[in-house]
C-alpha cells in the first residue's frame, strides 16, 4: 500500500496503461482480433481513441479494448473500418452507440478508481497495493498499449498503410531499368530494386519530412533518389567505410578541381589488367586519389565486393576483358550530378548509431537502414563489407527508439523476425532479385 501511496496520479495511469495492455493482451492469448494471427509483440488495440478516459481501460468484451497485431494496430489508425466491423459483427450496431456515447462523456475517475482498476487487471483486487508494488507476469517486456502508435500521427500512419498495401500487392521485382541509376557503385548488397517502393511511401506523405537519413549509406542509392526527388528537405548519409567514405567525401566536399580530376582519371584510365592491378594496389595520398582507387576496385572486383578478400573480375562480359565494365561516361555523368546535388545530402564517415541517435528525438525524420546482413543462419553480408559487425537487438531497440519514421531492410530470417516482433515493428516482405536472377523476398520491418 506505501508503494502505491507515494506514487502521483500521473504516474498510476501509466502503471494502468500498462496493466491493462497485458491484461487484454493474456485475455485474448496474444490472438488478433482482426486478423487471428498470434504474434509476438501483440499489442492493445483500441477502436475509439484512447485518448478518452472514460473508456481509455476498458475490459468487457463490448468495450474499446481488445488484443491486436502491430500491424493491424497501425493500419487502423488510418482505416478504421476493419476493427469497427469487427466489433459490430460480435457486440452489434446498439452497444458501439453505446460505446460511442460512453466515449464523448467526460470522465471523472477519482484515484480510488484507478487503484480499483489496476487491480482488476492484475489480478490483486484483495491485494491491491501491497508493499512490494504491482507483481511482474510472464508476459514479454516489450508488450505495448499501442501508445506509440497511437500517438503516431495520422499522416505518416496513411502513408505506411498505402505502403503495406503495395507492397502485400507486389508479386515480381523491380526491374533496374525501372530506377534511374545515380550511384557511382555497383554495390554489393544494393538496394537499386527497392528505391521504387521507398519513393512510394515518400510521396504519399503530405508533409515532406525535414530529413532522410541513411545510416549505412553503401552506395546510398536510396538517399541519392530521394534527394533528386525532392522527396525530404535535405538527406544525410553515413558510413564507416574508408574507401567509401572517400568517394562521397569527394563528390559532396571536394572542389569542383577535384571533382574535374576524378571525372578526367574514369576517361583516360586505360583499362588494362596491369593497370586496374596497379591502381588497386597504389597508396593514394588524398582523398580524391582514394576515390578513384574505390571506383576502380568496385568495379573491377568480382560483385563489386571491396573487403579485402574479394578478387578481380576475369573474363568480363562475353570474355572481352575488364574494359566491358568500365562505362567512363556513365560514371562521370552520375558524379557530374551528385555533385549537383550537393546542397541537399550531407555526409559523414560516422557510425551509425551515433548518427540515428543525433536524429532520435525529431518525429519530421526518417530513417532507412540497410545494416549488413549478418543475423540468421547464412549471414550474407559477412564477406561483403569490411564493417560488418552489428549488434543488431541494439539496432532494433535503438529503431523502435527514434520518434521519426523508420524502414530497416533484412534478410527473412527467423531471428530478424524475431527481433523485430519483440520491437514492436510491422513485418513485409518484398520481391528481390539475386545478382544470380535469383528471386528471392526480403524483409521490409516497418514503422510509422
Ligand atoms: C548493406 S550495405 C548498404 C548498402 C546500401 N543500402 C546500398 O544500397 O548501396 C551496409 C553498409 O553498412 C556499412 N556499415 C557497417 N557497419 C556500419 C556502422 N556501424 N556504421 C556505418 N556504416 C556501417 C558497411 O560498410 C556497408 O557499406
């Protein structure tokens, strides 16, 4: 009882709010009531906002609350016809007016009622307040009373479900020739295939967000296409790669006399298998000298691949040699305009939960993250890219963190899915294609 005493009223709300989420939550066994799935990070659905107390901790069948999928959370925020069907199919048209009626009325709990409910919910009505505080259940840390999503507004919740839809609609890949090409990389584990879909989900939103930041830019294709767009107000990207780092660093500070310089070494380099040997192996010794090697190890190396343990390509195509995958203008077209776009990307060689967190707290944000793949059984992204070590249960805590929007990228894995259900994040999936025209879907894990 003195645990309960000293805390204000404020605070007890909370504690109900929690509760009672996980109380809905054990009623229902996890089950959603829209779609029947059970999943692992069910959450508490209300149909009319929570943001009326009066039927804010509801517990009856008929009243607001009820267990619901994240998904199924979030989509209705922007259309709430599923679950309002729902309710009126089980409960009828006359006890949703009265719900409805119950939900305007102003509520007047006195503390007394709201230690009453806490301890409804948690089962210690003849306990209730005992010294120790309210007692911990089984159920995982992370289940929610849908206040984040609730919380969410309702622009970026529209725009997420006209996502989802198009992406539950999509049944082949983007073809490349779909997205015009503005990285200089070819780059291993690229997301070329996916700027359609991110394009999509930008444009549907009525406010243009204030940033668009790329945390592990690579060859930052998504970043790139939302800034030529015009998709968010400025892009920001960051990567811990040297060599990378180099060439962004180059394009996006360099001097139009650098940038001239590395545009004139793509045109004349004579692409011989010595020549390509001996700029791989040179020691450059500025920034722009770097760039050029990166450029010429990512696309002489076979899948683009720059980690030390990648080879050179052998035959090219059709056996014609290196030179078939030397496109100089093409390579000077793109640079010629990145370096255009200067104004709307910045870049730095940064880690990327540093970067996310300088970002964290601004709602107008957001954010794409492609880390490496190194979770599951295969870990693809291994042998791909020099940093590939990432904690990923802090990457997930950290995204489920931030108050902007969010889209990480993943391999379908059952530990990804994990993962992501225990944050709170909506799972799709997408059709890819391997560099082997492989088709294959990965996972988009998603928030408002
Ligand atoms: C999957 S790739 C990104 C590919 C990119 N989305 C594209 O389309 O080209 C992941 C990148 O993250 C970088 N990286 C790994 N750990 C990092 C970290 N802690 N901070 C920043 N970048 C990191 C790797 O060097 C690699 O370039």
């Amino acid at each position: 009882m003195e645990a309960l005493e000293r805390i204000g009223l404020r605070d007890l709300k909370r504690m109900l709010d929690r509760e009672h989420a996980r109380y809905i939550v054990r009623k229902y066994g996890g089950r959603c009531v829209t779609c029947g799935k059970v999943t692992q990070s069910p959450q508490c659905g209300h149909l009319l906002s929570r943001y009326s107390e009066t039927t804010r901790w509801d517990t009856a069948d008929d009243g607001n609350c009820h267990c619901q999928c994240a998904s199924c959370n979030m989509r209705h925020e922007a259309d709430p016809s599923v679950y309002t069907e729902w309710y009126i199919r089980r409960n009828g048209k006359k006890a949703f007016d009265a719900l409805v009626r119950r939900h305007h009325q102003v509520a007047n709990w006195t503390r007394e009622d709201i230690l009453a409910m806490l301890a409804h919910v948690t089962g210690t009505a003849a306990t209730a307040g005992r010294k120790e505080g309210l007692p911990e259940d089984n159920l995982p840390r992370h289940v929610s009373d849908g206040q984040m999503t609730h919380a969410v507004n309702n622009d970026r919740a529209q725009a997420m479900t006209l996502l989802v839809e198009h992406l539950r609609n999509k049944k082949v890949p983007t073809h490349n020739s779909q997205v015009r090409q503005l990285s200089p990389f070819c780059y291993p584990g690229g997301k070329t295939l996916l700027v359609p879909d991110v394009l999509k989900w930008l444009t549907a939103l009525k406010t243009k967000p204030s940033l668009f930041v790329e945390p592990f830019a690579g060859g930052a294709i998504v970043g790139l296409s939302v800034a030529a767009e015009g998709l968010a107000q400025h892009v920001f990207l960051s990567e811990l790669d040297d060599d990378v780092a180099a060439v962004w660093q180059t394009i996006f500070y360099g001097k139009p006399s650098d940038v001239q310089w590395l545009c004139k070494q793509i045109l004349s380099f004579d692409v011989t298998r010595e020549n390509v040997i001996a700029v791989i192996n040179g020691n450059p010794r500025s920034t722009p000298e770097r760039a050029f090697r990166t450029i010429v190890k990512n696309r002489m190396h076979f899948g683009g691949i720059m980690s030390a343990s990648a080879g050179l390509i052998k035959n090219g195509t059709a056996g014609r040699g290196l030179k078939t995958h030397w496109f100089r203008e093409t390579l000077v077209q793109r640079i010629e305009v990145l370096h255009g776009l200067r104004d709307r990307i910045s870049f730095e060689q940064a880690d990327a939960f540093d970067v996310v967190k300088c970002f964290a707290n601004d709602p107008n944000v957001v954010f794409f993250v492609d880390p490496p793949y190194t979770i599951g059984e295969k870990k693809p992204g291994a042998l791909l890219y020099t940093h590939n070590e990432v904690d990923h249960e802090r990457l997930f805590a950290l995204m489920a963190s931030v108050h902007g929007s969010v889209m990480l990228t993943y391999n379908d894995a059952p530990e990804v899915r994990s993962l992501a259900e225990r944050h709170g994040f909506c799972i799709e999936s997408v059709p890819m294609k391997t560099n082997h025209n492989k088709i294959i879907r990965e996972l988009l894990i998603l928030k408002p």
